[in-house]
C-alpha cells in the first residue's frame, strides 16, 4: 500500500487561495537561446520576480497565515542561509508578527541586509562549526515563538507547490507538453512541493530534484534504502542549497514522486548563470540556477515532450555577480 504523504493537490490549491494578492504569479518564459542549446522547447519559471527574490515567500506565507492568533502573538523563528529569511521576515512584517533569524555568518551580504529590512531580529552562527537548529530551538523555547522550519513542514511544502501548479497552467496556456521539470533543491520543499503539483495534472512527467555537487544528499537518498548526509568539509558557490540532510517529509514525497535526482558543478553553475545574463537577459543567483544549469549542460535524461524548469532565486551579491560575469 502507498504510504499517504504529507501534502496533497488540495494542499496546495488551499495554498494558492492564501496566496492570492501577496505572492506575485511568476513568468513562466521562453528563450530561443536556450531552446537552441537544449535542443528541445525549454520553459523556464523566474521566481527571481518573487517577492524578496526567489520563491521562498510562498511557502513563508502559507506557514504563518495558517497561525492562529495567539502564535502570531508569540512570533517566529527560523534558520536560513537568506532566502527563506527574507521569505519568514516578509510574511512577518505583512503579517504583523515578530521574527528572529538564525543565519550563517557568511550568508551573502545582500541577503542578511535585506532580512534585517523587513524587520527581523538576525542571530548569527558559524555554518561549519555550529548547528542552526539548535540555536534555533533553544531560542524559541526561551522566548516561546513558533518554529518555522525552511522545508520540513506541510504548510513549506504546499506553498512551494504553488510554482508547480502555475507551472501546470502556464504552460497549458502556452500550448506546451510537460515531459519533464527540473526543481532546485537544497532540503526538498520546493521539488517535492512541484512534484506534487506536476505529478496530478502530469502523471507521465519525469520530475527531477537539482543539487550543487557535494550537497546532493537528495539524489543520493533517492538511490538508498537510509537517508543520506552531506560531507562536513562540502563546499559550494551555491548557499542557498546547502541543506545538511533532505527533510522526513520533502524525502518521502519525493522517492514516491521524482524519477531521480541531478548534480551540477560551481564552474557549470557560473558557465550558466553567464548564458542566463547575456542571453536570456535574467539576473540568476547560484543556487538559483542549479536547475538551469542541469538543462545546459544536457544532464536530464531522455523524455518526451517539452522541459520546464524553475529558476528558483535572483538574490545574488553584486560583488560575486561581476567575479562570476568575467569569469574571474
């Protein structure tokens, strides 16, 4: 019997419906460029036009406009390299809520900046020496608030599904034929979330998650009877997928629903993220062109169809944009 997972289609229609009038509904484009060079019709979802930049905010969202009023009371915390920081401090603020952050050190700077700007109170920790979740847990049993976890959550996940589920009506619109979808993955909240979505209007379609070499703990996990870890010594470009471990829910809905998972380098993430500027005229972050990526280089396995995938943020600082753009 097929276990029951943690987020439904249902789920994630109800996510929209919260979503309505906050989220902005995301451009589902296409690029000559990038059809040429994939060889197939490639559809590409910017959630760089998202609120705070990358589509962290709906699942941010979702999770904190489902709390009653005596938790939104209590405020919340959670940990983050930056995306779903700015994600939680913007629902936070609209929301009227407190917020504390726990986010590495060396988050990029304009990332920590702009979740101090809406508000948030940040608390800092070494990324390589430290846990964030158990900084993140002992504050909020001091202080009470409501823990916003960045992907282990079903509020997280169906929020994240709503890119899928634009995806699935904007491509209809657009008189293409989902064969495949590439999601970025750091913890699986937003390719489990896509899947789901994919996966009901879809069923024939090949989702597969995309990961930085070396933090591909998703694919590996997919592949093994145990989930699997990330190296202590790992190291990317890409921050924003830098997950210890997949999450309990992301893994399951996604080993029941993706046909595998892809790995991409730093030097192909930068070689993409060039292509993404100069020819497609988009501003990509590196972890945000991890899907990108996989389809430039011609990683995704044969399907049928049309390839649709999801450039998943554009919070890049402008320092290492310009090292990346001339190939410093």
């Amino acid at each position: 019997m097929t276990p029951k997972l943690a987020v439904s289609i249902d789920d994630i229609h109800q996510a929209a419906k919260r979503l309505l009038g906050h989220a902005v509904r995301t451009p589902l484009l296409e690029f000559e460029a990038l059809n040429a060079r994939v060889g197939k019709r490639v559809l590409v979802k910017f959630e760089g036009v998202q609120r705070t930049g990358s589509f962290k905010f709906r699942g941010a969202y979702n999770r904190l406009s489902a709390l009653d009023l005596t938790d939104r009371a209590k405020g919340v915390i959670a940990w983050s390299s930056g995306n779903h920081a700015q994600g939680v401090a913007a629902a936070a603020k609209l929301l009227g809520m407190p917020a504390t952050i726990v986010m590495p050190a060396d988050a990029p700077a304009i990332k920590m900046n702009n979740t101090k700007g809406f508000g948030a109170k940040v608390v800092t920790y070494d990324r390589y020496t430290e846990s964030r979740e158990k900084i993140a847990l002992a504050l909020a049993k001091e202080t009470g608030a409501v823990v916003v976890p960045s992907y282990n959550d079903p509020f997280i996940i169906a929020g994240q599904g709503t890119v899928g589920l634009e995806m699935v009506e904007q491509a209809r619109a657009a008189n293409a034929k989902i064969g495949a979808v590439l999601a970025c993955c750091g913890g699986g909240g937003l390719s489990s979330g896509i899947a789901t979505a994919i996966k009901a209007y879809h069923p024939d379609a090949c989702v597969y998650s995309v990961e930085p070499a070396g933090f591909d703990s998703m694919a590996r996990s997919l592949s093994s009877d145990q989930p699997q870890g990330n190296a202590d010594n790992a190291r990317s470009i890409c921050d924003a997928l830098q997950s210890p471990y997949p999450g309990e829910m992301t893994l399951a809905i996604n080993k029941q629903l993706l046909a595998g998972g892809l790995a991409v380098s730093d030097e192909e993430v930068k070689e993409a993220m060039r292509f993404a500027f100069t020819d497609m005229k988009l501003v990509t972050e590196p972890g945000g062109a991890a899907a990108l990526t996989a389809a430039y280089f011609g990683k995704v396995p044969d399907f049928d169809g049309d390839l649709v995938l999801v450039i998943s943020g554009a919070n890049v600082d402008p320092e290492l944009f310009c090292q990346i753009l001339s190939g410093a």
